[in-house]
C-alpha cells in the first residue's frame, strides 16, 4: 500500500470512529510504528487529525471555520427536520418573525409557508426563496441587503441597517455553536454583528441548534445563552449538557428525531 493510500485509510478510519490508536493502525495495516507515526505527523501537519498520545483524534473545528451551505445542509438532516416541526408550532398567524440564515431556519421555512398573514424578516436568500416558491397574497417577506457569505448569509452595514427599526414577534435563531462560557457564536465577526442587530429587533428569542452545536465555539458570540427565551434541540444532546443548557435558558425544548426505518414504517 503506498504511503498516500494508507494515509487516506487512517483518514477514513478516524472520521468514522473518531479516533485510531496506533498500536491498532500497527496491527490492521501490517507496518511499522514508526510509519504510522509518520503518516499521522503527515495528517496533523495539513489539520485533518489531531494528535494524541497513543494515536489520533478528528481534528476539531476552528473558531473561523466556515461550511459552505449545501456542506451543512448535509449534516444531522434528521434532526434538524424534527427540530423545525417542533419550532414551527411556535409560528402563530399574523405575527412578524425573523428568521436568520442557516439549514436549520431554512427547513423551518418549509413547515410555516401556510401560516397566514405572516410577515417574514431574513437575511437568507434561500429562506427567502422558499417562499417565494410559495406564494400567498397575505404574507409579506422582506429580505435584507448585505454581502453574501459562504453559508449563504446577507451580512454587513447594509443589512445591519434594514434590521435596526424593525420590531418581530420571535427570531428564529440558527447558530454555529453553544456553550456555556462563549453562548451563542459564529465563526464569522461580521455575521455575528448581523445577528445581534436580529436579537435586538426581536421580542422573543429562539434558538434553533441540533445536538452537535454543543461545546463548538465559533469566534464571536452572538448572545449568551440566558438571552435565548426558547431553545430547540435534539435527543443527542447529552444529559450534562441538558442540564447546562436547562439552567441558563427560559425553556429547552428537546426533540426525538424520526428515523429513517421508522418514516418508512408508516
């Protein structure tokens, strides 16, 4: 096996497990432990891994890292699912809510484009999109200027200034990640500016984060978590991090993702 098709097995083997001991790698890969120990040194060196003693880990995200949209839209589709039907029975008819850009507030979008006399405030053309694909004569959407970002965000002075003198009923909130000691965060500073500009136009604040958004930090936070009214989140989420999250927030919601065999149960 060369060096590069090893390495892109031990690759493979860490995202799916984790992690990899080298003992391991020794045993399933038929060579030496100083070669392993160089293909992980190779690994870390482009931030694929992370190094351990004993082995390797995932290497964690970086507090500027930035998916693209259709990258995030791919993660936990069954939870963010479930996470939008529950959040969108807080949606009543004739109210103004502002939804910010992300996949979670974009599949929230699907289940409220029925709700009457709604009037919609985002900074997503692709929440935006989804209901023009959906037209009514009594809704009203209104999307913000701004610069596009890499999740597909309209941010910046422009639309900073459409959301200040705008007062919604509930903001429907989708973050990057949540922890007690950093709150609420994204890994871009001026989408952060964008959203505390939403924050503070909103009467009601609804967080909207699946399990895995627990201890990742971007590099600038958007509120802290007592400032969040209502968070919606899913059943992964640990039991320490249920009572963390309890204890900070108005209400925490926590959902039961449908699985695939039981959908198809039906």
């Amino acid at each position: 096996m060369l060096a590069q098709q090893r390495q892109q097995a031990i690759l493979e083997r860490v995202r799916s497990s984790g992690g990899v001991r080298v003992a391991d790698l020794v045993r399933e890969l038929g060579v030496s432990d100083m070669t392993i120990r160089r293909d992980l040194e190779v690994l870390s060196e482009r931030g694929l891994v992370e190094k351990v003693h004993g082995g390797a880990t995932a290497a964690g995200p970086g507090s500027t890292e930035e998916p693209g949209f259709a990258a995030k839209s791919a993660r936990q589709q069954t939870e963010k699912e479930t996470i939008a039907q529950h959040a969108a029975r807080l949606v009543r008819p004739a109210t103004a809510i502002a939804l910010s850009a992300g996949t979670t507030t974009w599949t929230l979008a699907h289940h409220v484009t029925d709700v009457p006399e709604l009037t919609v405030i985002t900074n997503s053309v692709r929440i935006a999109d989804v209901f023009h694909r959906s037209p009514r004569a009594d809704r009203t959407v209104v999307l913000t200027g701004g610069v596009r970002t890499p999740s597909d965000a309209l941010v910046g002075p422009v639309a900073v200034s459409a959301i200040r003198g705008l007062h919604v009923d509930t903001l429907f909130l989708g973050v990057h990640g949540m922890s007690t000691r950093a709150g609420f965060t994204t890994p871009n500073l001026i989408e952060a500016e964008t959203n505390r500009a939403l924050v503070a136009s909103a009467h009601r604040l609804v967080v909207l984060a699946d399990h895995t958004k627990w201890g990742t930090v971007g590099i600038s936070t958007i509120a802290r978590l007592a400032e969040a009214h209502i968070v919606v989140t899913d059943s992964g989420l640990t039991e320490e991090a249920r009572e963390e999250l309890a204890a900070s927030v108005g209400e925490l919601i926590i959902t039961e993702p449908q699985r695939e065999s039981e959908i198809a149960g039906r």
